[in-house]
C-alpha cells in the first residue's frame, strides 16, 4: 500500500472513497457505512452509554504522506477543527522526504493503584506481608482474567509507595492489545479484598492511574534542510520557546494533541485518558514541558522527536462496538496496541512540527482562511456553490466575517 497519494484534498468523495476501497480491500458493506453519514445506529449507541437521544456526528478524514518504521499508512482522523488534517500530510510529506517517521513502543505495561490506610508505625508490617506473598496476590490478580492471561499478558509486578497515612500498592499490568482499564480496575479491585484480609487493614480507592509511565512511545523524524531553509533555526527557536515557557508549552502540546486524539477517536479509543496521561507526564519533573524536541543534525537537517505515555487498544470496548471504530482501525492496518502507539505519536509529532513550522514562517492563518471563511460562509446562510463564492470573496476583501459574508451571498443572490 501507498499512502503518497497527491492532491487527495482535490478529490471528489467518491474518488477517496474508491482510492480507500482499492489501498485498504474495504467491502461493499464498509463503504457503505462510510456512504451513508450514519455511524451508529441506536441500538449499539444505547449500549455504549446511558440516557442516548442521538448520535453526534464528527468529520471524518484521512491523513496521507504517512509512513512509519518503513510502512506506508492511510490515518483516519476525526476532529471537528480545519487545517489539523491538512497539517499531518504536510508534515508526513515532508518527513517522508527523509525515510519517514521511526517509532517504537514499549511494552503494554499499566499501573493500577490501591490506596491502603495504615498508620505509620503500621506500614513496614503491611509492606513486608504484601512483599512476602507477592507470587500469590499476582495469582489471585491473574485469576480475574483468565483470557487477558490466555493471550500473555497478565499482572507482572507490585510496587509500594507510602504517603504520611496510607500506603498506596501499585499493581503493574501487561494488557497487551487492550487499552486495559476494565482488566486493572477487575484486578485491583479484587486484590484490595485480599489485602484488606491478610493485612487486617481498610483500603481505599482501587482504581487504574494514567500516569501510564510504563506505557512509553517515541517516533523521530528528518525533516530536510532542503525544504525547510532557514525554518530549520526557526522551528527549534519556536521549540525552545516552549521550553522554557509554561503558557507556550500548553499550547505546543496541545497542538500534539489536536493529531494525536483525532486518531484516537476515529479508532474507538478514550481521548480523555490520553489527554491526562500525556499532560501529567509532560510535567513529570515538576516543570511542564514540551512532549516533542528539535534539534540539527551534522547536515543541518532538522531532527524532530516525541516521547509520551500512550495508553490505547484495538480489542475490546469501543473499538469493537463502535462500527466505524472497527473500519478505521481496518484502514489503518495495526496488528497491536504498540503499532497503534507507534502511529500516534507520529502523527503527534507530525501535528507539532507542521504547526512549529508554520508559526514560525507564514503564520496559520493563512492556511486557516479559505476553511474557516467557508465555515463562515455557511453560517451567514450560503448553500452548494454559493458557499465558495462567498468565502472567496471574503478572501479577497480581506474581511471574514459573517456581516461580510451576507452581504456578499445578498449581492450573489440579486445577480443569478
Ligand atoms: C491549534 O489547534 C494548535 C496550535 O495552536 C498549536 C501550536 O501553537 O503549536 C497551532
């Protein structure tokens, strides 16, 4: 499969929808969800979560230009902000110039927390039974999902923490292909039981972290010299702006985000937990920071890299309810977990270059524009062509707004 498919924003819908068709072996039923604006119905809506009275729609895109450890991917994106995609395939483009993006990620290791109370003369007993009877409370932890275990994941591990009265045990969880929060919470949930009787103590919560630190992926990019020009200096003066910034690294991560939870969504996956894990980690320190860093390699290319926790499944939950979540995953083509983070945190990484890149040269809002006058243009009313005519105009007097744009689609009106 080839994701370099130029001027794929210059197709028709059906032209995508027939280049998908052939890239990604998608059936006549798939493209027919895809035709038919209607994701869900209400029945698989209803089971999801309570009180339903609808269905929310989000555009749907595809990113280009991508490839990630030498494999070439078409990514689905769903996001209701204009430019975000356009601003993938850019970068995608551009890195592709230089191999593409490398990525890796670790392995699919979450933290689930137990809160035990104890006061502190009590601690070291308690910590050196659970220590003690490590191999059988992870038995018992492995015991609540024997399927998870079926496919070699399972609890690994147990960590201890002790705050002034309590002692927080932390249960360390290979999910493997699974965002893995059912199978944490099932987990702590029954070791709490445990404890609570071996220890003769009372816990508390019992509940996964998304902190999830061991859950790490990276990806690195070249973005050449030869495209870039003077860029180069201004993308890492704009990265170290960031850096030394907490106003500036919000906004620099949330860029990140903007890519990183469009995939997510599209694949079915929690946004939310991803959002959390990556802001904790991003201040880690104590400082927040940025999640990327820029530097000049000795040709005086420009180096790109992310790291963060990424926290996502393709089995169970929404990814497998959720028909479109299962499509999207279909035209994405992950086989695990890790290849989805692998994914993620290039399209972060790609998202905050071209962001960098375009904030320290045009500007973006020019690249902004010629959507959001069209958004404009259809909020003062226009419809079909009219929309392009209005907005266009908008461009050239160079005055967006929705007053603007109604007198326009008036004057547009009184000549047809
Ligand atoms: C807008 O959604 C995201 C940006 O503000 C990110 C950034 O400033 O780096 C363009």
């Amino acid at each position: 499969m080839n994701s370099d498919i130029s001027k794929f924003y210059e197709k028709s819908w059906q032209e995508r929808l027939t280049i998908l068709k052939e890239h990604c072996q998608l059936n006549e039923e798939e493209l027919s969800l895809l035709k038919s604006l209607r994701p869900l119905d209400f029945s698989t809506a209803n089971i999801m979560i309570e009180n339903v009275i609808g269905v929310f729609g989000l555009p749907l895109a595809i990113a280009t230009h991508f490839k990630i450890n030498g494999k070439d991917y078409l990514i689905p994106m769903a996001i209701e902000e204009s430019s975000v995609v356009a601003a993938a395939c850019k970068a995608a483009k551009i890195a592709r110039l230089a191999g593409g993006f490398k990525a890796e990620a670790a392995e699919q290791i979450m933290v689930g927390q137990i809160q035990i109370f104890a006061a502190k003369e009590k601690q070291k007993e308690i910590i050196e039974k659970i220590n003690a009877n490590k191999k059988m409370l992870l038995e018992k932890a492995n015991a609540c999902d024997a399927v998870l275990v079926s496919f070699g994941g399972g609890a690994r591990d147990i960590e201890i923490k002790q705050f002034g009265d309590f002692i927080v045990l932390h249960l360390l969880v290979d999910v493997r292909d699974a965002m893995g929060a059912n199978a944490v919470n099932t987990m702590c949930e029954k070791l709490a039981f445990e404890i609570e009787k071996m220890c003769d103590c009372k816990v508390g919560l019992k509940i996964l972290s998304n902190l999830a630190i061991y859950r790490m992926a990276k990806a690195k990019a070249v973005f050449p010299k030869e495209v870039l020009g003077e860029a180069v200096d201004a993308v890492i003066e704009a990265w170290r702006f960031a850096s030394l910034d907490q106003f500036r690294a919000t906004t620099h991560n949330k860029g990140i985000m903007n890519g990183i939870d469009a995939v997510a969504i599209a694949c079915g996956n929690d946004f939310r937990a991803l959002e959390a894990g990556a802001h904790s980690y991003a201040c880690l320190d104590g400082r927040y920071k940025p999640l990327t860093r820029y530097w000049k390699d000795k040709q005086g290319n420009l180096v790109g890299e992310i790291e963060l926790p990424i926290q996502v499944g393709i089995v169970g939950g929404a990814t497998r309810v959720n028909p479109m979540a299962k499509l999207c995953l279909k035209i994405l083509g992950v086989k695990s977990a890790k290849e989805l983070a692998c994914v993620l945190a290039s399209v972060g990484l790609a998202q905050n270059f071209a962001a960098l890149y375009a904030l320290a040269t045009e500007g973006i809002q020019r690249g902004h524009m010629k959507l959001h006058a069209e958004n404009i243009a259809v909020q003062a009313g226009a419809k079909g062509a009219e929309i392009k005519k209005v907005a266009l105009r908008m461009i050239e007097m160079q005055s967006i707004n929705e007053a603007t744009a109604k007198e326009i689609l008036k004057e547009i009106r009184k000549g047809a």
